[in-house]
C-alpha cells in the first residue's frame, strides 16, 4: 500500500486544492494503463484540476465551451460540486483496483474549502477503505492568500468559494458586477440575507440602469426562490422584477435591450407562475423569445434555449404536451451536451407513457454529465412501473449511494419494501427520511403502511392522518387509512376515504378495494360495477377476474 502526503489548505489552490493534488498523482499514471478511465471523467478532473487540462482533452462538450464569457447565462447550482466529487470518487476507485491501494494522509483538511471537504466525505463513503484510507495528518504551515479566480468560481459554480473571496474583496471596495457574482453566490448556497444586504449596499452606490436592473431581478429572484418557502413573498418579488422591466425596456440599444429585457420578462415570468397567473407567465416568455428572435437572432444562443425550455414547463403545465416536447427538443437540439433539459424531457415523457423515449434520455443524462443522481431516480420510476423492483431498487440504492440526502427515494424505496413484506428495512428508511422532511406526506403514508402491517393500528392511523393534513389529496394516504378502517371494521369510514381517493385519481387497485368493502356491507351491485370498471383498466388482473366470478 503506497502513501501519499498532501495539503488541503484552500489558500493553495482554492476549490479542488486536495483533488488537484490528488489528481496530479493519479492522472498521469492513469492515461498510461488507463485511458479510457481519465477519458470518461473529463468533466470532473478538469473541473478540479485545472492544470490537467492539456493532458486531460474535453471529451463531453455544451455550448457553452465554445460561447464568450457574457454569454454563458447558465451558472451551474450548488448540486454540481457533488456531482463532481462523486465522480471523482469513482475515477479513484477505479485507478486504485488496478493500481493497488492507497493511503492518503491530509494536513490542514480543517482549512479546505467545501469542495474538498465534500470529496473527502464521499471517498469514505463510497470507498472500501481496503482500497483508499484517508488520514488526518499535523497541521502544516499555513500559506497567505493566492489570488482568487472569479471567473472560474463563477463557470464551475464553486460558490462557497465565490462568496468568501468576493466578500472579502469587497471590503471597502465598490464593485458593482464583483458584488452582483458574491451576492447570486450567496444565494445557491442559502445565504440569502447576507446576498439582500449586498444588494441593498449597491443600490446605495450604483447609478448605471444595466446593473441597477439586474440588482432588482436578482432580488425579486430571491423573494420567489428563497430556500425556506415561509420566507417567498411573490408579492413584492412583483414591484421588484418590475423595476427591472422598466428599465431595461428603455435600454438605447436594440441587441442589448432584447437580452436583458427578455431576461427580466422570463424573470417575471417565474414571479406571475408563483402567483398563479400562468398565462401571464406564458405571454411574458413569448414576449421574450419574440425579441431574441427580432434582435439576437445571431446572439445569446443558451438565453434563447433557456427561453425555449421554459415555454415547455409552461406549455406542459397546460396540458399542451406536445407542443412542450418541441420546445424542449429544439432546446436541446440548439445545445445537446447540455444535461438538465433531457431530465425534464424525459419527467414528460414519462407522464405521457412514453417510456422507452423516457428511458432514452434519462440515460442520455448518465452519458452527458458527471453521477447525477435524479436520473437514476427517474429511472427508477421506470423500472418500477414496469414491474422491474429489483432494477429499480438497484437505480435508488445507487441514487442513495450518491446522495444519502435524496428524500425522495427513501420514499420509493421504503415503498418497495413494503411491497416485498421487508417492513424492518422501510420502516429504517422512513426514518432516515423523515429525519431530511419531516412533513413529507409520502414518507408519513408508507409509514402507516408499515404500523398497519405489523398490527399497530393507533400508530397506522396517527401516520396517515398526519400524511392527509399535509395533503388532503394524497390517494396513497386515503386508501391506507381506508384499508385501516376496513380492517377494524368501520366500512363506512372506508368507503368514504375511498370514494375520495378515486375522485383524485381512478385506478383498478383502488376500485378493487372499494368492491371488497361493498361487498362487506352486503352490496353486490356496486361490487360488481366497481369490478367491472377495474377490468377495464387492468384486463389481465387476476385478482379482479377472481372477484368477478363470486359476485
């Protein structure tokens, strides 16, 4: 087992400065036995470690690569750095079960910036530590600063970053577009307040119209997007982005009016669907897209393409599915390295029943980025309604394996448990879930499911009235409590969460339940027609066909 000794100390390098070292290590002996490996994590290993780039060739390109700074509108979310960090991870433990184990022992890993310290966390979750042992080495000496690397904080969206630097830059220096970066920086890791006093500062100071009005979309973004949804106040996020509008609708220049007086109409777009006006938000887009198209027909492609998906959230909110898909396919067309628009591409496809489209561009999102761990959720989705549960348990193990912090799939897969009669293993991972959302009514309903499978009845019914005063509309809580008061022999109470439920969402399982229950209250006629209806929507249940039969 072979040694290595590094500095994490963020004044080195910034972000990455453990990975890059890390890197500098494994990279060279990897493109010597193991191209194909560094090949299929460009994206991570450029990322971190910026001086591999001329022996590390971009392999997975977007539009943006080849697009001038102001153009690049997309700032990468806070979520990517453990995308990063995962697939960093499984380049190292790639390179090690060929090369042999390594320990790594680390000095000043209180001093790393959140970059590294996220990557330290999932190497030793996701690594065998027969493979990689990290140790916590002596405190080094500590560096004093280098100097910090806006742009690239700002295109890897290394905020944690952007945000210390910047502030610390700002300190009694007055720069508008230095300041507009820290405070938008603050803002994807949660630090809201701090980006409002930054904004406040530069409204004090600033006097040009272009930067005053992209000062009061930011804080109309913050009011409409704001992590905690009790802080959201659409309201005035609406006298904010107006500020906005107004002024850049007099902006001189035709081109440069089309840009920011677009990005401030989709802006208040997002404003008008948090209120509830959705057609508004549907003509501010084509206000927006109609001046790209009249002004920059040859300029800010993504502002177009992000115009254009957009339009299809709005479209598929509608019920307008497939004019939405269009949208999303020239979207994806205009840029076809870019991830995040086949996700949403294939959530559509997926409510439409499309499942092989689906499928297509989930695993399109796999191929494209670094680990993304909602794709293999999607695909999850898939594989279960297909009836494939050991697929689908793989893909959320995996989703889990990626983020432990992934609410949603400790639903799915607590659900699949049930199924199997694994309750113990639900149950486990109801907890862990409810301990990320505690007032999630999906986690609250399957824990009724597992209280009501092992015979506690008081506790079932504590869960599932809990899962509907958080949605008096979930189907899954109305039938679980049904089947709670079936099973204590309360059939009107049953019947009545049933006859809810199927006015929400009409399904053979559900219509099969409520025959049973008329059945228990001596009314065959309405069995039968229940049975009858479920046939339709499920032919081949056997289940259905053997009720049938006996009434």
């Amino acid at each position: 087992m072979s040694t290595i000794l590094l500095d994490a100390d963020r004044r080195i390098g910034g972000p990455y400065t453990l990975a890059a070292a890390l890197l500098g290590h494994l990279v060279p002996q990897a493109l010597e036995h193991r191209p194909d490996l560094v090949a299929a994590h460009d994206i991570e290993i450029r990322a971190a470690a910026p001086r591999l780039r001329d022996v590390v060739p971009a392999r997975r390109r977007s539009l943006a690569d080849s697009l001038p700074r102001a153009q690049r509108v997309l700032v990468p979310g806070a979520r990517r750095s453990l995308r990063i960090a995962n697939g960093l991870a499984e380049f190292v433990r790639d390179h090690l079960s060929r090369a042999g184990a390594l320990t790594l022992t680390v000095t000043n890993l209180g001093e790393a910036d959140h970059t590294d310290v996220e990557l330290v966390a999932v190497l030793r979750r996701r690594l065998d530590p027969g493979l990689l042992t990290i140790e916590e080495g002596p405190p080094a000496p500590r560096t004093g600063p280098l100097p910090a690397d806006f742009d690239r904080y700002r295109d890897e969206g290394f905020h944690h970053a952007m945000a210390e630097s910047g502030l610390a830059r700002l300190r009694g220096v007055d720069d508008p577009g230095l300041l507009q970066r820290v405070a938008a920086a603050l803002e994807a890791i949660e630090r809201e307040d701090e980006a409002r006093e930054l904004y406040d500062r530069a409204r004090r100071t600033c006097i040009d119209p272009k930067h005053r009005a992209t000062i009061a979309y930011a804080t109309a973004m913050i009011l409409v997007r704001h992590h905690d949804p009790a802080r959201r106040d659409p309201e005035q996020a609406l006298s904010w982005i107006n500020e906005a509008v107004t002024i850049t609708s007099l902006l001189p220049d035709p081109r440069e009016r089309a840009f920011h007086l677009g990005f401030d109409l989709n802006g208040k777009a997002l404003v008008e669907v948090r209120r509830g006006r959705h057609d508004a938000a549907m003509e501010l887009v084509q206000r927006a897209i109609d001046l790209a198209e009249a002004d920059l027909p040859d300029e800010h492609p993504i502002h177009r393409l992000v115009l254009h998906a957009n339009r299809a959230q709005l479209l598929a909110m509608a019920g307008r599915a497939e004019e939405a898909l269009a949208d999303y396919t020239r979207a994806i067309e205009a840029d076809p390295g870019y991830p995040d628009y086949y996700l949403d591409r294939g959530n559509l496809l997926h409510q439409l029943g499309r499942a092989d489209e689906a499928l297509a561009d989930y695993e399109a999102v796999m191929r494209l980025s670094p680990p993304f761990p909602e794709a293999y959720y999607n695909r999850s989705e898939l594989r279960f309604a297909a009836g494939d549960l050991a697929g689908a348990r793989a893909d959320l193990d995996h989703t889990l394996e990626l983020d432990p912090d992934f609410a949603p799939a400790y639903v799915n897969r607590s659900g699949i448990f049930v199924a199997q009669g694994d309750y113990e293993r639900a149950r486990e991972d109801v907890e862990r879930g409810l301990a990320l959302a505690p007032r999630d009514p999906h986690l609250l309903c399957v824990l009724g499911q597992v209280e009501l499978a092992e015979g506690r009845h008081l506790e079932a019914r504590t869960a599932f009235d809990q899962a509907l005063e958080f949605d008096p509309e979930l189907p899954a809580g109305l039938a679980g409590r049904a089947e709670l008061a079936y099973e204590r022999g309360d059939n009107e109470a049953a019947l009545a969460d049933l006859d809810r439920a199927l006015k929400l969402t009409e399904s053979a399982e559900l219509l099969f339940n409520r025959s049973v229950v008329y059945r228990a209250m001596s009314r065959p006629d309405a069995a039968r027609r229940d049975l009858l209806r479920a046939a339709e929507l499920a032919p081949g249940d056997e289940d259905v066909g053997r009720a049938l039969a006996e009434v």
